[in-house]
C-alpha cells in the first residue's frame, strides 16, 4: 500500500465553500470512479486563517505511482475538464506520503473533526528523527495519530516536509526547535470502501 498527499484551492472568482462543496458532489465521486484507489479522503480545512489552500487530500492505492501516471492519459484529461470548473489548476500541490501510524485509533472524531500538523525543517540536523521523536509523544496522549513524511512532486510543492495528523481539534505542543509547525483544522470526508475500484480496505 502506497499513499500520496495534495493540497489544493478554490479557482479566482469563487469560495473555499463553494469549493468544498463541488468536490464533494461531483469532482470526488468522479475520481473514484476512475483510480484504483484503495481509500481517499479530502480533508476540508475550516481554520479561518489564509493558509493558501482550502483541502488536504490523501489517496491510496496498491501502487499509487501507477495511479497518479494514469493522469498523463485520457483519464487526466476527464479529471482536468472537471478541476477548471472549481479549482485553481496551477496551485494542485501534490506529493508522495511516507505514512507512519504511529498511535492506533479513529482518524478523525465522531464529528469529522482532524488536526492537521504542518511540520518544516528549519535547521534541525535530523529533521525526520526529530519529526518522528516529536509525533510520537503526541501518540502517547491521543489516539488515531499518523505521521506523513512528504515527497513534493511538482511545483508548487506541498507546504510541508511531513504532516502529522490526529483526530478531534485539541491542544498541540510546539514543535522543537529546528522545525516549524502549523496548525490546521480540517473535517474529513472519506469515500466508502464500496465506491472505490482498488481494495476494499481501508488503511
């Protein structure tokens, strides 16, 4: 099982609602249809704040380099007719995801509710070390936390060098020194195992 990670953010002209909205409706239905995808989730971002982007997604798939290459084809060309209609095509950040479950539990509360922790190297001398070290004392107080650890695929890469997720909207402690952190909140939406051509299982 392998994972990639993307970022992306409503067309000029439009609303991080409307945005949201759409992609629930139609443009993930769609994907679904389409990418042998094993699970996929869009986290929608509710934080006020002007982050950049209006969703996390993350998808699955037995080899997700093979699905994402399927873009290159006639199935790319379906998926971009749709982004153009809601999406600002030249911000997509997507990348690969090195993903560590590092606490078992739920990914998000029973509201949808998840924490995303946007994690960046500043100078820290092992950044991965000192991310995993970090993320895993949050999974000694919580349940449900996962650590990815982002490849960037393209510019404009994604906005982190690894996130950290956990469920609900709680506290989190600052990140050490070396690495900086952003915080987000996000409601998940995750596609049942049934609407998905790859395995039924969801990670």
């Amino acid at each position: 099982m392998s994972k990639s990670i993307c970022a992306l953010v409503h067309k000029p002209g439009s609303t991080r609602e409307a945005f949201q909205a759409y992609y629930e409706s139609s443009h993930a239905p769609l994907g679904a249809s389409l990418f042998p995808f094993s699970a996929y989730a869009r986290n929608h971002l509710v934080d006020p704040g002007d982050f950049g982007w209006d969703t996390i997604s993350e998808f699955w798939s037995d080899d997700i380099a093979a699905a994402a290459a399927l873009m290159g084809g006639p199935i790319g060309e379906t998926m971009r007719a749709d982004e153009v209609k809601f999406m600002d095509q030249s911000r997509i950040a997507p990348g690969g995801a090195a993903e560590e479950v590092l606490s078992p539990g739920p990914r998000a509360d029973n509201d949808g509710r998840r924490t995303a922790v946007l994690l960046t190297a500043a100078g820290v001398d092992d950044f991965p070390a000192a991310a995993r070290a970090w993320a895993a004392a949050l999974a000694e107080r919580h349940p449900g936390v996962s650590l990815d650890f982002v490849t960037a695929w393209q510019q404009p890469a994604f906005p982190a060098d690894a996130v950290a997720w956990l469920p609900g909207g709680g506290e989190v402690p600052p990140a050490p020194a070396g690495m900086t952190a952003r915080v987000l909140r996000a409601r998940r939406h995750e596609t049942p195992a049934a609407n998905l051509l790859g395995a039924a299982t969801t990670p």
